[in-house]
C-alpha cells in the first residue's frame, strides 16, 4: 500500500510538471519559421558584378530606395560603361561627379514597375528623374526596332534580370541628361528634322536648343511632316524651323490654353512672330498642324510631336484659326464677295489689322433688327467698314506694334478717315480708340499678334467710318 500512495504521488507531481510546461511554451508561442531569402535590384547588381554602379548608387544614397517595395526597372549600366561615361565628361572617377548630379543620371536609368523586354514597345516613357524642365521627370525614348535602345546611347546586353522588387536590364552605356536636341536624334521619327536643322553644317539651331541655361518648348515635325511640306510661300527654311520653338519657357500640355505665343521666328524688323494655340480638340497650332506625341520631357524643355509643317503666318491665318474671329472671316470672304480681302491681307504687307472679336461683330448686328448674320449687312457699307480697320494712307505697308501707337490721331485707314488711340486705356482696355464716326469706348484688348506679313490689335466693338463723308 505504502508503494502504491509513493507512486500516486509521483503521478500527481508529474502531471504538474507537465501542466507547467504546457503553460510556460503557450505564453513564448510557436516558433516561428525561418524567413524566406529575398533578392532585391541591389543584389542582382552586386551578383553581376555591376560594381560602378554599386559604388554610385551608394554614394547617391540610392541603395535604400532600390531595396524598396517598387517595383522598379532599372537599365543598369556595366563598368565599361561607366569609364566611358567618365572619359567621355572629363570625370576621373566617381567622386568628381556633383552629388546631385550623379543622383539625377542614375535615377534617369530607373522607371517605375516591373518592364519585362517583352512588354516594352517603341515610344517614350517617363523615368524617376526630375531633372527635366519644371522639375517634370525626363522622358527616355526606347526604340525596340532592332533589341532594345534607351535614348539613341544605351543597348540591352542583357535582358530581364528579374528581382523580388523588379527588373534589371543590363546595358552598354550610361544614360545621360537628355537635351532637345538629344530627344531628336534619338527618335528616328524626327530624322528630317534633325537634317533640316543641320543642314550645310549648320549648327545654330543645335547650339540653341542644347542649352541648359534656358528653357524651350518646340513643336517638332515627324518624318511624314516634311515629306508633305511644299512651301507654298517660298518662306526661308531656317526661318520655319524657328518659328517651331517657343523660347523662354516649357510649355506642357496640362498648361496650354488657348492662347497666343511669342516663336523663335521674327519679320523684317526683327518681331518675334505669335502661335496660335487651340486646346479644343487636342493640341493644335495655328490650325494647320496637330499635336501626335505630346511632352517628351529635356533638361532644357518640352518636346511636341507634330503631324505638320507650320508654315509662316500671314494675319489672315490667325483670323482663321482663331474661333473669335469667325465673324471677321465670315465678313472677309462671303460677306464682300466683289473685294478679295483674303487674297489683300494674305499678300507681302505689311499690314496694321485692328480685328473685331465675334462678341463686338454681335453688338454690331444687335443695332439693327434687319441684321442677322455678317452677310445680312449691305456690302458696300461692310466693305467700308473692314477697310477702316487695316491703317492705310501714310501707314500703308508698315507693321505697327503697340510700342508704335501713340496719343492722339493716327492717320487715315484704307477706308479713308483717321481713327484716334487714347493712352492708357479705361478699366480692362489697353488703349482706348475713337473711330470715324466719332463713337468712343472702342477698346484695345489685344495686342500684337504679329504675322510675318503684318500685326493684329484685337477690338472689343467694332469701328464704323463717318459714312457721311
């Protein structure tokens, strides 16, 4: 009996025992399983023996940010690649490099998600650069007719090196901070731009459009473009080619409005000659030539594909274009069939247009419950009317800006009656004008939207001439 209590008790302890070490692993849990080995962009580049660019990435503090979720494609570049990068920039070595700088070029060879060499197509993407202009990220053109190019300056050598957090496609050369000019030799679209532009050794556009001190939008003409441009005018080639540049700014897409701007172009006397920019459907210019590609993003600017020449302007191409002055054409052409306006003002010039907008040309109609429309208006008197805003007589044949109009009388317009500026203007007006026919509070709204053949000052009422006389 007595062994039997010993054993009772020992089955007791033992139990206890048990008890208390259940208890002491529920409160320390599982153990957890071994966690599973990742391979970050980081350490594909140090297994391929990528050691440049290890070394760059880490002096740019880069490495952090590639250890990321992502994903990323990067277009990384071999040692050969970086000494020749180096050479090529007078850099002996990594450390020459300005920090920002070197961090700027390395982040130009990033793109966000994951880019398999099968998945990327002939076109532009954007990389996680913000060097561009505006601090927009660069644009980098990939050209998969033949393997794959990035800029017209670096081949896939080796593609698809996938990581837990991307790709990495190996290259054979270090992708630069684009210019304008980059841009377009890099896309084989715009090769007849870039002839035009360098043609007979030619390197003033080149020079002007590498430049990283300013800013510059141009509207670049694609292949078909100049195969369709007969030059109808006979314009000076070099003189077309700057009116499609914009100097002074880079305007992107989400900024442009319908609006006038200043070209790289001048007349004779040296004026910068004005753009007529359409965001109704799409981007248009002038409305002869469409945006196809638009914001291909440079350090020094903004690229716009275009899918025409535009041609040098005369002040009837802007009466054209510009929708606000659908009632001025309509009374140019239909409205004074036995005067040929169109053929006077698209001729060598120059020409000083004082242009109604439509809302002065409704005013205008709103006088007379007989009238309608433009051509309700008897044309002999609108033939009167349209020739008192061309000046004439001793401002025939002379482009006058704004700089030029002064207080006081201007002599007589085509019609023959002088016409009377007053300076400065009341409230929202520029300058106030009298007409002929004596009426004041004619307002200047707009002034020198200038042509190569002349320059228009936008009217908020139309002016009448003293049909008295």
């Amino acid at each position: 009996m007595k062994i039997v209590s010993n054993f009772l008790k020992f089955s007791t302890l033992f139990a206890v025992f048990l008890f208390i070490s259940c208890s002491d692993d529920d409160d320390n849990g599982p153990t957890n399983p071994p966690e599973e080995e990742t391979t970050t962009i980081i350490d594909l580049a140090a297994s391929a023996n990528l050691n440049v660019l290890a070394q760059a990435l880490t002096a740019a503090n880069l490495v952090e940010t590639l250890e990321g979720d992502g994903p990323f494609t990067v277009f990384a570049p071999t040692d050969e690649a970086f000494a020749a990068f180096l050479a090529a920039n007078n850099f002996s070595s990594l450390d020459d490099i300005p920090n920002d700088v070197l961090t700027q070029v390395l982040l130009n060879h990033v793109v966000s998600g994951t880019n398999l060499s099968t998945n990327l197509t002939t076109g532009y993407i954007s990389s996680l650069s913000t060097a561009g202009a505006d601090g927009r990220n660069l644009s980098l053109y990939v050209d998969t007719a033949s393997g794959v190019e990035i800029n017209g300056v670096a081949t896939v050598t080796s593609a698809d090196n996938e990581a837990d957090n991307g790709v990495v496609h190996i290259v054979d050369g270090v992708i630069g901070l684009p210019t304008i000019v980059d841009h377009a030799v890099a896309n084989g679209a715009l090769s007849s731009l870039v002839g035009a532009l360098t043609a007979d050794g030619n390197t003033t556009f080149t020079t002007l459009l590498s430049d990283t001190t300013t800013d510059f939008t141009v509207f670049a003409p694609i292949n078909d473009a100049f195969a369709a441009f007969t030059n109808p005018n006979g314009s000076d080639i070099n003189s077309v080619l700057a009116y499609h540049v914009i100097p002074g700014t880079a305007a992107f897409s989400d900024e442009l409005m319908n609006m006038y701007v200043s070209t790289a172009a001048t007349n004779a006397d040296g004026d910068s000659l004005s753009q007529y920019i359409s965001v109704d459907s799409g981007v248009s210019i002038n409305a002869s030539s469409n945006v196809a590609v638009a914001d291909v993003v440079a350090v020094n600017g903004v690229v716009h594909a275009v899918d025409a020449v535009i041609d040098l302007p005369t002040v009837v191409t802007f009466a054209v274009a510009d929708p606000t002055f659908a009632p001025l054409v309509t009374a140019l052409t239909d409205g004074t069939p036995d005067t040929d306006f169109v053929s006077i003002l698209s001729g060598e010039g120059p020409f000083t247009v004082f242009a109604p907008t439509a809302d002065a040309f409704q005013a205008l109609l709103d006088t007379n419950m007989e009238w309608n429309e433009v051509t309700d208006i008897d044309a002999g008197l609108l033939t009167s009317v349209l020739q008192h805003h061309v000046l004439g007589g001793a401002n025939a044949n002379q482009n006058i800006r704004s700089t030029d109009l002064t207080d006081g009388i201007m002599p007589e317009t085509l019609e023959g009656d002088t016409i009377t500026i007053n300076l400065p203007g009341t409230g929202d007006n520029i300058a106030d004008v009298t007409d002929g026919a004596g009426n004041t509070g004619i307002g200047i709204i707009v002034v020198d939207v200038q042509a190569d053949n002349g320059v228009i000052h936008v009217l908020n009422q139309v002016m009448l001439p003293d049909t008295m006389n």
